[in-house]
C-alpha cells in the first residue's frame, strides 16, 4: 500500500471506530453487519468529511460498506487532494 493509501485507512479506520463504538474494525467488515444504518452512516460521513476535508456523498457509504472498498473509492474520488 502506499503512503498515502495507508494514512486515509488509518483515518477511515479511526472514524469508523469513533462513530460505531467498536474497536477492532477490519478493512473488510462491513457497516450494515456492524450495526451502521442510514443515521449512523450520515454522522460518519460528516465525520470523515471534517477530518478529510473532502466533500463525500452519504451514499459513497452505502455503495462502499467496507472500509477497504470505501478507501479504495475516495481515492479514485479524491486522489488529487489526499
């Protein structure tokens, strides 16, 4: 992985953490299996959006439930600014 992909799963990871009050989140966990829903999804969207500094569609999180898929989408998204 790179630098840069390491730091935003590292980030994505921690929000995740934060926001669903689990530890231990894997890059393949998915967010509706861990209890994540159209609330929860909103709050972690803001979340990542002030930590990131990125503007990212609600629905990102649904089209991309694991944190693997949702880092592999923000880059494509968001390279240029990460």
């Amino acid at each position: 992985m790179s630098e840069v992909r390491d730091r935003l799963a590292d980030t994505v990871t921690a929000v995740w953490t934060e926001v669903l009050g689990i530890d231990g989140i894997g890059p393949d966990d998915d967010f509706f299996d861990l209890g994540g829903d159209s609330l929860v999804a909103t709050r972690l969207t803001a979340a990542l959006e002030q930590r990131l500094g990125l503007a990212i569609d609600v629905l990102t999180v649904f089209d991309h439930p694991t944190i693997g898929e949702l880092v592999t989408e923000l880059e494509k998204a968001h390279g240029d600014r990460l």
